[in-house]
C-alpha cells in the first residue's frame, strides 16, 4: 500500500530524492510477485525457527524491563548490520555473485518500499544471519525484544527504500542510515553498502 501511494503520486511527490523517477504502477506489479514469494519465505522461515529452535531465541524467564528490552535490541542491531555490510559489500565486489544474485535488486535505481524484499530469495535469507548470531550470542532474548527488533528493523528498511526524503526523525539519531544515503548506493551502485548504521562505511571509506 505504501509504494502503491508513492508511485500514484498520492504520497511523496514534493520529496522525492530523484524527482526524475520513472516509477508507476507498472513498475510495483512487476515487482509484486517476487516480493510475495519472499514475504512467503520469511513467514515459513520463522515458523520453522520457532518451531525447532525457540529455546535457543526465547528466553522466557528474562524480566521485562527497559534495560532487559533495548539493551539486547541494540546488540541484535548492530550484529545485523555488521554482517550485513560485509555482505553486501562481497555481493557488489564479487561480479559472479552480484550479476546471479544481488542485480535483481539493483533493477530498481531509485527504489520504492516494495524493493526492500525485491531481491533473490537466496539473499533474502542470508540476511538473516546476522540479527540471529546476535541473539544466540545473547543466550535468546525476550519476545518483545525479537518482536520489536523485525518492527524496527522492517519499517527502517521500507523507509531507505521509499525514495523519499528522510524525516526529521530519521536524520536525528547518531550514524542512523538515512534514506539519502542508502536512495544514493541504489543510483551509484559503488559504496553505502551499511543500511540501519552508516559507521562502517565511514570506517572503510565506502561513504559515498
């Protein structure tokens, strides 16, 4: 609904970050279909995870306070986008396995929310390495903890990919990446490899 409103020009038109964009409505069904198959994936993933290894992500007896929530949410976040800079960035260097697997996503050159989960289903996955390293590492961690970490985690990313201008809001938190600075890696393709930090791009010079 989101990139629905975007690409109708319901939403968003005096923010655009390339107010050249030729996206439309042709552009969101095309990527529709393989944006399902994805969501599909996640919801059959996390079933499974849960299934068999929710003692090792939950821990029930942790106390339900401030620290006990955000504290591991702030770990979790940070193994994510450790691993997924590192990631990502091996997608772009490596021609192999950016032309097979991480181009589908760069079909999109000024994105919109539904290119979040336009990708291969192979890199969809992968991506989740990261955030559960840092749970087992935690010994498992709250349910709301788990719960607000893919909240966060999945409004953050809709937003980078939105296209549009970031909010004040957005701008406001420390080395927090910016939809500027993620739009700017879908136009120049060479660098911004880090998503919900910029500190690793700043780190290994890749900041565009």
């Amino acid at each position: 609904m989101y990139s629905y409103l975007i690409v109708t020009n319901k939403i968003g038109l005096n923010r655009q970050i390339q107010p050249k964009s030729t996206r439309n409505k042709e552009y969101l069904f095309d990527h529709t279909p393989l944006f399902v198959i994805n969501v599909l994936t996640l919801m059959l993933f996390v079933f499974i995870g849960f299934y068999f290894f929710k003692d090792f992500i939950i821990d029930a007896d942790i106390d339900v306070t401030f620290f006990n929530l955000i504290f591991p949410l702030f770990v979790i976040l940070i193994f994510d986008d450790t691993f997924f800079y590192f990631l990502h960035r091996f997608m772009h260097e490596n021609k192999y396995i950016y032309k097979k697997i991480h181009k589908i996503h760069h079909r999109a050159n000024s994105p919109i929310p539904i290119d979040y989960i336009y990708v291969h289903p192979i890199e969809w996955m992968s991506g989740f390495i990261g955030p559960f390293i840092g749970i087992l590492l935690l010994g498992g961690v709250s349910i709301y903890t788990f719960w607000l970490y893919f909240i966060i985690r999945n409004l953050h990313e809709l937003d980078i990919h939105s296209g549009l201008k970031s909010s004040f809001l957005n701008r406001s938190f420390p080395f927090s990446g910016t939809n500027e600075h993620h739009d700017l890696h879908h136009a120049k393709r060479n660098g911004n490899y880090a998503s919900t930090f910029t500190f690793w791009d700043s780190l290994f010079k890749t900041r565009l």
